[in-house]
C-alpha cells in the first residue's frame, strides 16, 4: 500500500512537468504570433499588446480563452481565428516562449 502511494504522489507531482510547454518549439510556431506581437514579443504596432516575459500561465489562459472565445474585448475578434487551430501543447509552447523572452524585449 505505500509503494501505491508513493507511486501515486510521484505521478501527480509530475504532472505539471508533463503539460509544461517547450520554448524551443514555441518559437518555431510562433511565425503567426510575430505579425503582430513582433519576432521579440515586442509589438511594433501600439495597437497591439507586448507579450515578451508576459507570465508563462497568464499567456496560456489567454490563449485557451481565445481559442474557446471566452474573452471578449479589444482585439479579441482578431484573436479568435488566431488560436482556434491551436492544441493545448501549442499553446504551452508558445506561451512558454514568449514568457522567456526579456520584458523589454533586448538580449537576454
């Protein structure tokens, strides 16, 4: 019985390991990201928000929010078709990447 717990507590303490999204792979989909949220998640357009060192969760709310058009507001419409496409993975992927990106968007 305790080598089930034991085993059971490793499982769910690493499942958020499991669902944590990949950088790397975030920035290789980000090439639709960067349009408008620029390719150093600097906006070049004031219109549109910075993302980069934007809170890894934060992101991945937004994002599923979007994708399931529960946030209204602002660019939200753009947004919509935006994520629509986007699996759970992508969108930790992505906002992994952009989480890892300098606030003011120079070298890190």
């Amino acid at each position: 019985m305790k080598q089930v717990l034991i085993s059971l507590m490793t499982v769910l303490l690493s499942l958020p390991a499991l669902a944590a999204g990949d950088a790397q792979a975030g920035q290789e989909k980000a090439a639709t990201c960067n349009a408008c949220h620029g390719a150093n998640g600097i906006a070049t357009n004031p219109m549109y928000p910075n993302i980069a060192g934007q809170n890894e969760a934060y992101l991945v709310s937004s994002l599923k929010a979007y994708r399931e058009k529960q946030r209204s507001g602002g660019l939200s419409a753009v947004m919509y078709p935006m994520s629509a496409g986007l699996s759970d993975q992508d969108i930790a992927d992505l906002a992994a990447w952009f989480a890892s990106l300098p606030a003011d968007g120079g070298d890190e």
